[in-house]
C-alpha cells in the first residue's frame, strides 16, 4: 500500500521536472562530434582522397559490412577503385574508424539511415566520401609516408633526409 | 638426436643444427631475419639473439645468436631471459629507426615478416625523433617493384640472387648506414628466378608488380593448393583470388618438389587466366551461346550417329583426358603431339618405369654430387631445375667443409671453404645454356653429337655398353672425364630431355644411368617432359597422331573433339588444316582463343587450373592434385565436366573410373584426400579467418548474401569456416600461423625446419625402379654439316616457349622477337654490311622470314628457332633449311 502512493508521489513530481524528451524530428538530439552514427571518407587537407585503400577497416570490421578494391592513379598514389559499406550489416562499432591509419574513415553523429528498401543501404564510395577532412583537420598521410606521388618525391616527407647520393665516393 | 634445455625445458634438438633452426622446430617463436631454412645463417641481422649457459650453475649467462650457436647436446638456453629479450627488442627497434611510414600502401602489409618480428618483440611506439634515411628506387622488370626506404639490410636478396640463383646483377652498394639493394642502373632483373625476391625479402624492399595492378591483402585472398602448369616440374603453387580475378602465385613449400622457390614462369603466368583471350562462353560458328545451348549442341554432335575422333592434349589434365578418352572411345583417342614427340614422350615413360635409375625429383637433383646434362638448356625447358642443380654444384665441397668440422648451416663459412670448388656439372647441348658459367665442361653440338657423347659415356662406364663406332679422339677423351666424375660420385645424376627433338639423346641418357647403377653406383635420372601433363597422357594411352588422319579420312563426317589443345602448335599447319577440313564437325575446348579454337564449330570454354581440378603427372613421375580457386563466370567448366559422364557427380567419381579402367594409373587417387574428406566433420576453408568483405562483396548486386558455392569435387569450402588444424600437405591452401602471417609461417606446417610438411609429401610417385630392360644401341652417325642447308633446331625460352604463360601480360613484356640464329661463321655470309639482317629460311615447302641472330656457341652447321614464338612452331624439327638474305 505504502509503495503505491510512494509510486504515485513518484509520479506525480515528475510532472515538474525539466522534459527529457524532445519533440524530434522537428526538434534535433545533440551527439557529440565522437558520436558513432553514419560513416563517411574524409579527403585530407589538400582535397584529394585520404583513403589510401589499406583494406584496415575491412579486416577490423566484425560483421565484414566493407569492400574495397585499391587502384593507384599515374604517379603510383593508391585510391580505393570502389569503396562499398552495407549499411545494412553495419553495427557502428567504429573498429574501422580505430583502425584507418589515414584518418579517411569516420564515424559522424549522423543516425538518419532509414530506408524502406534495405538495398539502399549499400553506400558506395560516391555516397560516401565528403568534401573536408572530418573530425582531423591537419592531418595528410601522404606528408608522412615514405613512398613518392605526384608532387612528393623520395625524402621530401616529414621528417626525412633527402635520398642517399649512391655514387658519392665518401662514407 | 640429443638434449637441449630451453627455459628449463629438455627437448630434442639435431646437432648437426644451430639453435635457431632447433627452437624453430620445436615451434617456438624466436625471431629472424637474415637466416633462411634455405640458405642457412650469416648471422647479420642480429635478431636471434638468445641467453646460452655454460651448465646448470651459471645463473649469469652470455647472449649468443642462435642461428650462429650449434645446438650441441646439453646446451642450455633462455628465449624468456629479459636480457635477451631487451636485446631483440632493441635490435628492432634499431631496424625500425630508418623504416618509413608504409605499411597502409606497402604491399607486403599483412604478411609481412618484419610486421610479424616487430610485434613478437613487442616494439610499438618509435622513440627516435631523428629524421628518416631515403633511397631512390629502381625499375626491375615486370616482375619485381623495388621500395628501397623499407630496407633492414639483412642481405637476404643478395644471398639469394646471388649464392643461391648465381646471377649477379643485384648487388648491395655503399657503407655504413647507406646500404643499398639494387642493380648498378634501373633494368629488368637478369635472374630467371627474381620473383622469389619477394618471398626472400623479409619486408617490402621488392614486392610482386603483376599484384600490384589488382592488389589484395593476403587475408582477402580465396586460396587453394595448385600445380604449377607451365613446365613438366610440377611445383607446387598457392593461387589467391578476389572478386573473381586470380590475383597472384606464391610458392606452396613441398620438400621433394620446389621447396622454397619458384622459377619466374611460374609465378608469373598466372595472369594468362584473366587474359582478355580468354574464352568465357561457348560459342557456336563464333557467335556466343548459353551453357544449355552449347550442352544440347555437344550432345547432339556426340549421339549424331558420326565417328567421334579425340584429340587430347599434354597441357590437360588427366582426368580430361581421361573423359574425351572415354567419350571416344580408346582406339579413336589420338595424343594431340605430333609422332616425333609423342614417340620420345613414350620412351621417357618406359625408361623411367622399366630403367634401373631412380627418377629424380628436385631434391635428388640438389643432393646429387656429379650432373650431366644431355641436350638441355634445363633454365629454359624446365626452369626450377636449374635453381636445383646450381645448388648440387656445392655437394662436393661439403665434404671439406665436413672434414673442418664446419657445420653446413654456417653458410658464410662453407662459401668460404668451397672457394671455387664445385662438384662437377657437365652439359652437352646445341647451344648456349644458362648454366654453361658453372659447368666444368661443356659441348656444343648437333644433336647426334650429343647422343653420341652420350653413348660413349656409358661404355666407358660399362664396357657392355654398345660402343659409339668412329669416336673422334677429343670425344672420347670428354666421356672419359664425364665418366671418371660421374663413377667418382656419390649421388650421380645424368638430365635429358626432348628440347633437340632427338630420341637418341634420351636413350643415351638411359645408357648412362643403367651404365652407373649396373656398376654399383646410386644414380638418378630425371628426364624433362615437354608440357606439364606429358607423362600422364602417356600413361593413359592414346594413338599417334599419323593414324588420326587416316581415321578421319576412313569417316568422310567424322566428329573431331580437340581437348585444350593449339594443334598449330603442335603439329605442321598444312597437315592441321587437312584434319580439320576433313572432318565434319569440330569441337575444340580450350581456355585461351587460338588457330584451332578459330576453327571451331562449337567452341567450349575449359577452365584453368585455377578453375577446374585435375591431376598432373610432373617429370619425376609424380601425380599431384591441383585445386578450383574460384568458381568461374558461368560457362566455364572443367573439361572432363563438359565431356563426362553424367553419372559422375565429382572428380572422386572419375578418379574411381580411371583407377578400374587403367590399373597404371590406379594410385593417381591417392594424390590427396577425396572429396569426402573431413577434419572433425568439417571441410578445410579457401579463406583465412579473417576474409573480409563478406556481407558487402555483392551488396551493388543485392544485398542479399548469396549461400558460397559448394565444391563436390574436393574437400575445401568456399569459406572462412572449417577445420582450423593443419590439413594433409595435398591440401594446405596457404600457410598462416598466429604471430607468422607471411609466408614463413611454413616453419609451423613442417615435421622439421626445411623437411617435409607435417601432413606428408603432396602428391603419389607412379615410377619406381625396375631390374629389367637393358641397353639401347640406336647410336646415330656424327652429324656431318652440308653446305648449302642448315639444320634447325627449336631454341627453348623461358618466356614465350610454353603456350599460356606467353599470355600473361608480365611475361610476355620479355618474350623474345622471333630470331633465327647462326654461328657466326655461317652468319657472316648473311650480313648486310657486318650487320645482322633479316633473312628467309625455308623447308618443306614453308617460307618464313625472321631476323639474323648471331649465337657464338651454336655449332656450325645449326641454326636455331625460337620455340613456339614463330609461324613454324608446329613444324616436325629439326629439319634441314635453306637460308636466303631477303630482299
């Protein structure tokens, strides 16, 4: 008896607590920037595509939801030919997120997927890839890695010496 | 064997072995870079290093490295020793200072072994804040993408390249911290054996450039345990394949076959599967069909009531074969080679059946102590084999080595001891060959010459030998030497083949051997076939080629079936065009499109070895499985799917026929599990366990996940699911291991470092030794040269000799121009102006214009041919030419 009007009181001082609920759609949810919603590719600082197609996030997702085919353009920088996520398999883990090395693949406070066909869940890379450089501003994989691509010869990385002169006569 | 305590722990060790090789072993995990099961230890990379303790006392200890450190009886060592474990720590760490920032867009991400060795010593965060070394890089050739910054010098390229492949044109450059791997200036890599650089490098210095245009991890691969097809070895090879295109060849380890490597052929031919050659659907009169088409079409063509005629082929398998033969019936069953072949073929088989000398896999090739070559250029007909006999060239001086107490594994040491000692190499052929700078002596002649040599050898082993009638004094002398070596030996082993089209070569080859093992002596023979399935079919029977004429001349609407088979290749145009006109209907299968498939009335598409299983019977006379990587683009089938029976449900359906109907090939069976093999109920996956991609690889076509296809025909699944244990060595379908994701996880799959694999050795040997037969005594007169006509010979090339590999876009960047070659003496009558010029060369009734090529060792009197490069591949050589300068 006592614990049902302790129940009712319980209730009824609800009434003037402060409205959890919010009247979405119309009124948006707040999602931290960290939030695990919708994933996009980022392109780095210069504009060109930072996923360097290292099949990372493919092999650390748990439900096998990514495919991707790596391609290389005429000065040898690797880009993914085609980059497929099923939406639909997807459980926003954000393995793929922990595993890109790149910083190409993110996790975006973005949830409103809803498809009335599940085949429209398939995102592939046209639906994928966004304009900016996402949650990391600066980074450009391309600066670090040792390889050459347009614009970027042997040692003129960060943090290289310029390439060994092979015929030069002293140690 | 005897004891060795590992942390406290008694083991069995070998102490004819260094610790590092007993550790590994014994499974444990100790890393490496610089040893090679193959090429034994240098110790320069430091990596091994492992506590040893005098005795049971000394609790202080000494660091040693272990693959310098023999693994004596009642050594005592610590893996688990902080100190040593400090020390590798430190060591990679070191190696990690210049190492750049790759992995995400280096290739041999995944399956790396410097990956690997840097995670089992625990280094994951880079201290050094000082900038990074670089190297420009250089181009290699089609085969070989070099990545220099990624180098820890541990000289194992070098090693291989150049000690172990004895080519010389890659080099370390420069001191100190500067170390560089490469060639003097940018160019394709001389070595036949290049590729095997990839394997060799533990990091991504030199990565496959053919994977590189279809790139795919390791651990998105779909493999399976294959046999290579381009020469009659047999190696056996790993295919990986993703989103239906075969994407690369790694070397499957079987210690009596390939061992650790692989020739460039075979490696690189693959990519003759995804050629846009290729034939992916039937066609009737050249207009493509459906599959039921096509099936309602053959079946129609077969039961019409006509004389059905075969025509197999040596480049099929045998249960394809096996099907047409059945189909046909056996006494309409033709070879598919041309007599001359099919006739040396057939004498191969029957003197390594009925022959005293042990047929000689590629061990026995590297253990033999004494090598005489008949009549081949074995880096170009049979390419692994040189690798083989490069490395029987150090047998002789192992036993100095020995008797310095050095152990064999201290591979510096034991280089430094032969010096330039080599057990003796002996070849006699029509020409230059790639081993010809390791020979003790070599003889360039026609091919009689050659036989005759042969001949000689024998009877001055064995006087009961026939003797070779008129010998000059210079040959006799030669087959004394010959003789005198190959009796002094332990292990003797006499190499011939079909390359000079000549029987006689062969049976001289026979004579040796009888001549050796009659006289006590352990000798091994190992004569080269001329396609990778020659063996089998002549095991299985067929009738010569001469007689399928006439056939199809007896039925005026005959129905030819040609199975995977070019007959332009294989046998004179004029005489082809006659069968194919002659006979009413045609029905070729085959995979890439030729002259023959143009021909087609109903053209069917076969699939490769990546998409279909069969058997192969290699030279050594061993019959080895190959396994579907992939189930193809719908339409391409087996071959002996498309002709079979409709009762067979699966190949251990046809395996079971052969066994009743051809006793000779009843063990083929056994050259792995059946079908209905199982590990615990489960079937052995294609895919690692960590294949990704599975819910999306179709998703663009629906997003309902297709059930994977189910194999009937052998116990591997399309799937990452399955038995997790090792399977038999038959069907291993890649190496991995927990902690070893490159190649060299094979030390977890083998009884011993660099023996056989745990599940026994791949595939069932059909020849053993026999007491009967005796000697042949067919010896040919001298050759004698005419004035006016040369005789021409085929010049055998790695690249572009054998039909499909010709076809992969790699190898077919180093095919040869076609050529026609002459010493120089006879050359110098064809030169415009000291220069080579183009001339015409023509015999029987052929003409063909080809350019001039002066070869300095061809004898005179020869001229030479590219095999299978020209119009007149499909001629019966040699023949006598005439030789005009064209106009």
């Amino acid at each position: 008896m006592l614990s049902i009007i302790r129940t009712m009181w319980s209730v009824f001082l609800h009434t003037f607590h402060r409205r959890v609920t919010i009247q979405y759609p119309e009124q948006k949810a707040y999602l931290a920037p960290r939030y695990r919603g919708r994933i996009i590719l980022s392109r780095d600082p210069d504009g060109g595509e930072r996923c360097v197609a290292c099949h990372l996030c493919a092999i650390a997702c748990p439900v096998d939801c990514i495919a991707l085919q790596a391609t290389e353009d005429e000065n040898e920088r690797r880009y993914p030919e085609f980059f497929r996520i099923n939406f639909s398999r997807c459980i926003f883990c954000g393995y793929c997120e922990d595993a890109c090395p790149t910083y190409a693949i993110q996790l975006t406070p973005d949830f409103e997927m809803s498809e009335y066909n599940r085949q429209n869940l398939v995102y592939e890379k046209e639906d994928l890839l966004i304009d900016g450089p996402g949650k990391y501003p600066g980074y450009n994989y391309w600066r670090v890695s040792g390889v050459s691509i347009g614009g970027k010869g042997k040692g003129e990385a960060e943090n290289e010496l310029p390439p060994v002169e092979l015929r030069r006569l002293t140690p | 064997m005897g004891t060795i305590y590992i942390d406290g722990k008694a083991s069995e060790a070998d102490p004819k072995q260094n610790l590092l090789h007993a550790c590994l072993s014994l499974g444990l995990n100790l890393p490496y870079f610089c040893w090679h099961p193959a090429m034994g230890s240098v110790g320069a990379c430091r990596q091994c290093a492992v506590k040893q303790f005098k005795d049971a006392q000394d609790t202080r200890g000494r660091l040693v490295m272990a693959c310098m450190t023999p693994a004596a009886p009642d050594t005592r060592i610590s893996l688990q020793d902080p100190e040593a474990v400090a020390f590798r720590a430190g060591i990679i760490e070191g190696m990690m200072l210049n190492h750049p920032h790759d992995c995400p867009v280096c290739d041999e991400g995944g399956e790396c072994h410097l990956q690997d060795m840097t995670v089992m010593t625990g280094h994951d965060y880079r201290r050094s804040r000082f900038p990074k070394r670089t190297f420009h890089d250089q181009y290699l050739g089609p085969f070989v993408y070099h990545q220099m910054n990624r180098c820890i010098q541990c000289y194992r390229c070098v090693r291989f390249y150049r000690n172990y492949a004895g080519e010389d044109d890659l080099n370390a450059f420069g001191i100190s911290n500067e170390v560089f791997f490469g060639r003097e200036q940018d160019g394709v890599l001389k070595s036949e054996f290049a590729g095997n650089l990839v394997e060799v490098c533990p990091t991504g210095v030199f990565t496959d450039r053919t994977l590189r245009r279809h790139y795919t991890r390791k651990w998105d691969l779909r493999m399976a345990p294959s046999i290579c097809g381009h020469c009659s070895l047999g190696c056996n090879t790993t295919m990986g394949e993703r989103y239906g295109l075969l994407r690369r060849v790694v070397n499957r380890f079987n210690s009596e076959v390939n061992g650790y490597f692989l020739c460039d052929r075979g490696r690189y031919g693959y990519e003759f599967v995804n050629s846009e050659q290729r034939i992916r659907a039937a066609q009737i009169n050249g207009a493509p069909t459906s599959v039921t088409e096509a099936k309602r079409r053959l079946s129609s063509l077969v039961a019409g009531g006509q004389q059905l005629i075969g025509i197999g082929s040596p480049r099929a398998s045998i249960e394809s074969n096996y099907a047409l033969r059945r189909l046909v019936g056996k006494d309409r069953f033709f070879c598919g080679v041309s007599d001359g072949e099919w006739e040396r073929t057939r004498a191969m088989v029957e003197i390594l059946q009925a022959g005293p000398a042990r047929s000689a896999s590629l061990r026995d090739v590297e253990l033999s102590d004494a090598v005489l070559i008949l009549g081949e250029d074995v880096t170009n007909s049979a390419p692994r084999m040189a690798l083989s006999v490069r490395q029987s060239l150090r047998q002789q001086s192992f036993e100095t080595t020995q008797k310095l107490r050095v152990p064999l594994w201290m591979d510096d040491a034991v280089r430094e001891i032969a010096q330039a000692k080599r057990s003796p190499l002996f070849i006699a052929a029509a020409g230059a060959t790639r081993l010809d700078d390791v020979a003790t002596a070599t003889y360039k002649a026609a091919p009689e010459d050659i036989a005759r040599l042969g001949f000689a050898v024998a009877h001055e082993i064995d006087a009961k030998a026939p003797e070779v009638p008129d010998l000059s004094g210079e040959m006799r002398e030669l087959a004394a030497t010959i003789a005198t070596a190959l009796t002094g030996a332990k292990h003797p082993l006499v190499i011939a083949g079909p390359s000079c089209r000549s029987i006689s070569v062969i049976e001289s080859a026979a004579n040796v051997a009888r001549a050796l093992c009659d006289n006590g002596h352990s000798a091994a023979l190992s004569l080269i076939a001329p396609a990778c399935n020659s063996f089998g079919l002549a095991l299985l029977g067929a009738r010569p080629m001469s007689e399928a004429l006439a056939a199809v001349q007896d039925h005026g609407d005959a129905t030819l079936i040609v199975l995977e088979n070019d007959l332009y290749r294989q046998l004179p145009a004029k005489l082809v065009d006659g069968y194919l006109a002659k006979a009413a209907h045609l029905i070729v299968l085959d995979q890439l499109g030729n002259g023959t498939t143009a021909k087609a009335e109903l053209l069917l598409p076969a699939g490769t070895f990546a998409e279909s299983d069969g058997t192969l019977v290699s030279n050594e006379g061993r019959a080895q499985r190959f396994f579907q990587v992939f189930v193809p683009e719908d339409g391409i089938k087996e071959s002996w799917r498309w002709l079979g029976d409709q009762s067979w449900s699966s190949l251990d359906d046809v395996l079971s026929e052969i066994g009743t109907e051809i006793p000779r090939l009843a063990s083929v069976i056994g050259a792995a599990p059946l079908s209905s093999f199982r590990i615990a109920g489960a079937k052995i996956p294609r895919e690692p366990h960590r294949y990704s991609g599975r819910t999306s690889i179709t998703a663009n076509i629906s997003v309902v996940e297709p059930k994977p296809p189910d194999d009937p025909d052998s116990s591997l699944s399309y799937s990452m699911e399955g038995a997790s244990i090792q399977p038999p060595a038959a069907l291993q379908p890649f190496f991995w291991a927990p902690g070893w994701n490159s190649i060299q996880a094979v030390n977890k799959f083998q009884s011993e470092i660099g023996e056989a694999l745990r599940g026994g050795v791949p595939g069932v040997r059909l020849f053993e030794t026999s007491t009967g037969g005796g000697y042949f005594d067919g010896i040919p007169n001298p050759f004698t040269r005419r004035t006016q006509e040369w005789l021409l010979l085929p010049i055998e090339h790695i690249f572009g000799s054998e039909e499909l590999s010709a076809h992969a876009s790699s190898i077919a960047e180093l095919v040869t121009e076609p050529y026609l070659a002459l010493n120089p003496a006879d050359a110098a009558g064809f030169l415009a102006e000291g220069k080579p010029t183009v001339v015409e060369v023509a015999f029987g009734g052929l003409k063909q214009r080809v350019p001039l090529k002066v070869l300095a060792e061809l004898p005179s009197g020869l001229a030479g041919i590219p095999a299978g490069l020209t119009a007149l591949c499909g001629e019966e050589l040699p023949a006598w030419c005439r030789i005009e300068r064209a106009s």
